[in-house]
C-alpha cells in the first residue's frame, strides 16, 4: 500500500481516498466520482522516467472538461445520502468550462429507516471535485482542478466499567493550477502548481455510565500539507522521435501528535510531538524511438533527491514495443525504481535519558526496486482483448530493524515506528496477471481480471517468509446488460455485476496468553505473519430503469453492495474487555435504492 504513485493531472498527489491511513496509498472509498473522471494512465510496473517517487504502481487520473455547449446538471438522491454535479460554459462563444461533483454519504441513514447493518466500522464521508478548463488566445490553457473529501468512523464498546467511544477521522484537499503552451512547432511546454493537505486523526474517549467524560485513553493527529511545482518539455522533432523531459520541486511539511493515558499514574504521555519540512526533487529525461511501424524503443533516466537526509536515487528505464501483427503486441520493461519514505518514519523521535529527541531514522535511504515485465496484448476483433503480463521484482535497501528481528518496512501498511531501522532488508513479487475484457458494444460488456503471484521477504533475520499482501491469487469478474425499451428504444433496463475472490491478507499469530496478561493484542513476531484471514468474497449486484425524455432523464437504481452477505475480515485482535480473541468484520449486505434525474 505504501508502494503506488497517484497523480491527478499530472500532478503527484495523496491518494484520493476515503480512510486512507497514515503514509498509505490506498483507502477505503474512492473520491472520485465517475462522472469526473477521464481517460487515464496506469502502470503496473517498470514505467517510463518521467514517473518516479514509486515501486510498484502509477495511477495518473485526468479529469474530464465540462461541456462547453450547454449547461448540464444532475441530482441523484438515495438512502446513503446524494449526488449533485453540474457542467457547463462560462459564456457562449467560448470554449472554457466547468464540471462540479458533490457526493455525501452516510450508512447511519439506513439504521434510522429501520435496516440493522450487520458488521463494524460503519463509515460516513463527503467529498467535493471540480475542474475548470480556461483555454486563451495566445497564453495558452489554463486548468484549476481540485478535489476534497473528510471521513468518519465511529465505534463504541465497555471496558473495565468504562463506555469507550472511538472516532477516526481521514481528511484530504487537493487543489492544483495546470498550464500547457506550444513554444514553438512540435514543442509544448507544461507546468503545474498544487497544494495538497492530509489530516489522520484517531480519538478514544472514556465515559462513566452518566456520559460523563473521564479521560481520554488515545489522541492522534496526523497532518501533512506538500507544495509542488513541475515544468516539462515535450519535443516531437520528426515522426520517429520524442523528447521529453522536465523537474518536479517539492515542499514535505508535516505536524505530528501522538498522546495517550497512562493509567497507572492517571497521567498523560506525549510519544510524538514534532512539526516543519523539508524538501525533495526529481528530474526525468525520456526518448521515444521508432524504428520502423512495427517496432519502438523507449528509454530514459529517472533522478530523486530528499534534502532531509541527503538520499538520492538515479533510475534508468527501458520499454521496447513490438507489434507482431495487426492483432498481436508484445511489450517488455526493464527499470530501477525508488520511493521517498512517508515522512513520519523519517521523523518519529525518542527521548535519551537527558530529554533530548534522537530520530532513529532520520538517515535512512529509498527503498528500492528492479522491475522486469513482459507482456503480450491480443486484440480480438473490434471489440474485445486479451492482455497477459509476466512480471518480477526484486526489492532491495528495504528498511529491517538493526537487530535480528522479522520487522521489514514492506510490510507497513500505515503509521510509523521508532524502532531504529537500517537499509538491509529485500525482497521480492513475481507472477502473472490476465486481463480479458470485452468492451460496451450491443449494450454490453465483459471484464475479467486474475492474478497469480508469490510475494516474500527477509528481515534482519535472514529468515525468508510471506509478506502481509501475500494472498497468493486474486480474481475479478464485472460486466453488465442493457436492454432497450419503449415504443422507440429511447428507454432501458439494464443490470450489472462485481465480484471479487481474493486470498486473505496475512497477519502474524496472537499469543492468547501474553495478550491477557499485557491487556492488548501480543502477536509472535517469530512467527511472522504465518496465520492469515479467510479469503476475501464480495459480489454486488445493480438493477436499474433509465427514462430518456426530451430535455431530462430520470434514472431508478438499486445497488445491493455485498450481496452474500458475506463478513469479510477487517481485523483479529485481543479485546480485553472480552478476554479473548475478537474479530472484527468489514459490512455485510447492504441495500442502496436511489432516483437520478439529469437535465
């Protein structure tokens, strides 16, 4: 989770989710609404030089113009709450446009109708997204993009005569200002400025049987806020070639705490407390060949530098495109890849036996990565491809504990440590992933993607063992029907699927009788992560009747989210308050019946 890039316009940014933990790449919920979304890129491994900062994925997403014609509006009401969006130009004549998305949601709604969600973490959250496209006469076009979104998840349970209530909260803005500008001929010049924030908080809260507050048993706050700005040069001198190249210059600010209760002296204890910033830059240069029709080279140099501790990183990469025939593509990648640390691995400090802070890890380098992929894409007609990859990576300077222990930093998912921790670790991912897919034609579509793949690593240790996101295989299966109704066809009813099958993530054994004794989860680090989850299984199921009119379309759906009502795992944990082994479950069925009208 640690190891994806995310872009928007361009521009890298945090990942766009919803409950997306500390240094994380991924989350919970997506902010972004499909109806904001464009064509966009995403590479799986040994991509081109001018994404950099990542090990094993880039996700670009673009957001779409608004319609610069006529001004468009949708609504769409339902029992998780509402959608609103709205496009359109700014003047007639002119070409510019904005497109605006609004969604809330909260899943409390449906327990206030009288439907008992069964599973924990129940969340609720809002996000805003907007774009605003302003082409000039003879400065160029300018884009203003952004995208916002706060998160809650709210639990409560008794412990030790006391009623503990617990709110995590995730909060993201992402605003950003695009410029692009032909230089000269076959020369375009692109810069971007953007400014993102992101809060993770989590808050206890202790209260006797009269509500009253007795103390607080843990208070985290979280906060990052990065400036970036990013010029880059794209030269097509001839039909065989390409040049691009270009600097990314980076503010990494941050404001950590981290308090909770001791209860043995009814006191508290501040563990983090730390706030500034550093700096980072890359720079990237990448040239495009093309031998003959068939045949392409892509090559190039990737270069990252974190001013904290003075680590850098020089990357070169190499693609090779060659289509064998009309139908038939076979691509192969090579490249040497780094990620930056989240910066509160860098920062997390101890107190000496003077008070003094020491931060262990302030010095430690990149992770790093060797990527090799070979991929073969067959095109099935008009309308349907078949595209199978085969990939390894080798991960190496991956940082372990500095002494012999199973600690590793590909195993974070979020947070951070103060265990000291030296660049000695590796590892490694190989497999193969199918992709079959049959696109929107004759109203529908097919989508079928599996994976295969082994994933391990060794610490300090030198003990060899599975990763926690070793689930060994993952399999997915979407598609959808409409069909046309109505005296001309102007009506439909259509239905869609998803399901996914996945191995379960792994975890590391809970020694019972420690954990009783301690009064919190114990795990067996000796044993790492050798116990695992049961394998993840969710289908969901959508229904839905759209009335096309002259000037409006109204649209009828209902979504059944986890149709099986299957209780995925979220987590296995000692609970004190139980004296056993609890697990906590991700929702079971729920039911989403929503109206949408468009005009």
């Amino acid at each position: 989770p640690r190891g994806v890039l995310w872009k928007v316009e361009g521009v890298e940014v945090p990942s766009p989710s919803h409950f997306a933990g500390q240094g994380a790449s991924g989350g919970a919920i997506s902010m972004l609404s499909a109806q904001m979304m464009a064509n966009s890129e995403f590479y799986t491994g040994a991509f081109p030089a001018d994404q950099g900062n990542a090990l094993s994925g880039v996700f670009d997403v673009r957001l779409r113009k608004g319609n610069y014609r006529k001004h468009e509006h949708a609504v769409e009401l339902g029992v998780l709450g509402a959608n609103l969006a709205s496009e359109g130009p700014f003047k007639k004549g002119y070409n510019g446009s904005y497109l605006i998305n609004y969604r809330y949601s909260a899943l409390t709604i449906l327990e206030a109708i009288g439907f008992q969600l069964v599973g924990d973490a129940i969340p609720a959250f809002q996000d805003l997204s907007y774009n605003v496209y302003l082409p000039t006469k003879n400065a160029g076009t300018f884009t203003l993009f952004g995208i916002g979104g706060i998160s809650r998840v709210e639990e409560e349970w008794e412990q030790d005569s006391a009623f503990l209530t617990n709110a995590y909260k995730t909060d993201l803005m992402i605003t950003g200002l695009t410029h692009r500008i032909p230089i000269k001929k076959n020369m375009v010049l692109q810069s971007a400025i953007a400014y993102t924030i992101t809060r993770n908080s989590y808050k206890e809260n202790a209260t006797d049987e009269n509500g009253t507050d007795l103390y607080v048993p843990v208070n985290t706050n979280f906060v990052n806020g990065n400036a970036r700005a990013l010029t880059g040069i794209t030269w097509k001198p001839n039909g065989k070639n390409m040049l691009r190249t270009g600097v990314i210059a980076s503010m990494l600010g941050y404001d950590y705490l981290y308090r909770f209760y001791v209860p043995d002296d009814s006191t508290y204890r501040t563990e983090q407390d730390s706030r500034g910033q550093t700096f980072s830059f890359q720079a990237y240069a990448t040239w495009k060949h093309r031998f003959t029709e068939t045949f392409s080279i892509i090559s190039g140099v990737h270069y990252l530098h974190l001013f904290l501790n003075s680590s850098n990183a020089v990357e070169p990469r190499l693609g090779l495109e060659w289509r064998i025939r009309e139908q038939h593509q076979i691509t192969l990648g090579f490249g040497l890849h780094s990620r930056v640390e989240d910066l509160s691995v860098y920062r997390a400090y101890v107190n000496d036996n003077t008070g003094n802070r020491i931060y262990p890890n302030e010095s430690i380098g990149f992770t790093k990565a060797a990527h090799a992929v070979l991929g073969y894409d067959l095109r099935i007609g008009p309308e349907a491809r078949l595209k199978t990859e085969v990939y390894y990576q080798y991960i190496y300077d991956v940082p372990v504990s500095d002494t012999a222990s199973s600690f590793s930093g590909l195993n974070f998912d979020n947070g951070f440590t103060t265990e000291p921790l030296v660049n000695e670790g590796e590892g490694f991912n190989y497999g193969i992933e199918i992709t079959l897919e049959k696109f929107f034609s004759n109203n529908w579509f097919a989508l079928f993607t599996g994976s295969l793949f082994e994933s391990k690593y060794r610490g300090a240790d030198e003990v060899l063992r599975d990763t926690r996101y070793n689930g060994n295989y993952s399999v997915s299966l979407n598609g959808g029907k409409e069909f046309l109704v109505g005296k001309e066809k102007q009506h439909a009813i259509g239905m869609s699927f998803r399901g996914t099958l996945a191995g379960g993530r792994r975890y590391s054994p809970i020694l019972l009788e420690e954990s009783m004794i301690a009064g919190f989860t114990v795990s067996d680090e000796t044993r790492a992560f050798e116990a695992q989850f049961q394998d993840y299984f969710r289908i969901d199921v959508q229904l839905y009747f759209r009335r096309n009119k002259k000037k409006t379309t109204g649209t009828w759906k209902l979504d059944i989210q986890n149709a099986t009502n299957r209780l995925n795992t979220q987590n296995i944990f000692y609970d004190a308050s139980y004296g056993g082994l609890r697990e906590s479950t991700q929702l079971g069925i729920v039911p989403v019946l929503s109206y949408k009208l468009e005009f």
